[in-house]
C-alpha cells in the first residue's frame, strides 16, 4: 500500500511540475509592423493603383501581405494574399498594384481596402485601412517621401477584381 501511494504521489508531482512551464512567460517573438503607408484616394476608372507600404518585422520572419477588399457598403468579400520576397522578410518599403477597368460603372463608386502583414508563426499585424474612390480626377502627386519606394512593386493584387465587379453589376440578374 505504501508503494503504491507513494508512487502515486511521485506521478503526481511529477506530472504538475510537467504543467508549470505554463505558467513561465514565454516571449511570443514580435509581429510585423506596418510603420507607413499612403495611397492615393482618387483614381480614374482604368488607371493602377498603388498603395505605398513601409514595414519591419524584429523577428526577420514576415511571409506574406493579406489584402481584403470589398464595395464601401459590403463587408470584405474578396482576399488577396501576396508573398513577401526573402530578402526583404525584415524590411520593406514599396507598393502593391491593382488594376482598375476603364468602364464607366466604376465612376463615383468607392471601396475599402484593409491591407495586414503575416509572418511565418501568423502573427499579424495591425491592419491599415484605405478607401478607393473613383473619380474623373487622380489624385497624381506622389510625396517625395514614397519616391524610392515607387521603384520597388511588392505584388500585383487583385488582378481581376475590378473586372469581375464591372461584368456582375453589368449582368442581368436571374
């Protein structure tokens, strides 16, 4: 009996001390940081946009640009995820690219897009919001600041997205 309870007690104590490790903080690492960014709000029907990030990540580990994007008066229905080259896992600065259609539907309307950065243990970080208006006049000075960053284009997002928009709302409804 005393051998039993003893090795029950040694099992006992053995297992929790197995659980405290729970209890130590652990440094979860750091998440991406998105330090900058800048898009333009107007833009005609048919021209690119381009939306301006500067991100850094301590861990060295961000792996990719996950973009939502949606009708300002609808939820985000459409994702978009883009990688990031390895080169520049630590740091980045320069732009994503989307398309848009030279169609007259597209005129006055508008759309949210909320642009985030995951690394390789899906941290993420927070995300930044633009909004896209289409309009007969772009907004078509870049600050001096993004000027480097234009020559360096992240990903193309959303290649066929304005596309798709255009022949829905053209479609008849069934």
């Amino acid at each position: 009996m005393r051998k039993a309870l003893l090795i029950f007690a040694l099992s006992a104590s053995i297992l929790g001390c197995g659980e405290l490790w729970k209890l130590v903080p652990v440094e979860p690492g750091s998440k991406p940081v998105i330090s900058d960014y800048f898009a333009p709000q107007n833009v005609k029907p048919g021209e690119g946009w381009k939306i301006f990030l500067k991100a850094e990540d301590k861990d060295g580990d961000m792996k990719d640009i996950v973009a939502a994007i949606a009708p300002a008066s609808q939820s985000f229905l459409t994702y978009s995820f883009a990688s990031i080259r390895e080169e520049e896992r630590g740091s980045l600065a320069g732009y994503l690219f989307i398309r848009t259609m030279p169609s007259p539907i597209l005129q006055n309307e508008m759309f949210h897009l909320t642009i985030s950065i995951r690394d390789t243990t899906d941290r993420k970080s927070d995300s930044v919001t633009f909004l896209l208006s289409f309009t007969s006049e772009s907004d078509a000075e870049l600050p001096e600041k993004w000027r480097e960053a234009s020559d360096n284009r992240l990903a193309i997002i959303f290649p066929d997205y304005f596309y798709n928009y255009v022949r829905k709302v053209e479609s008849p409804r069934e």
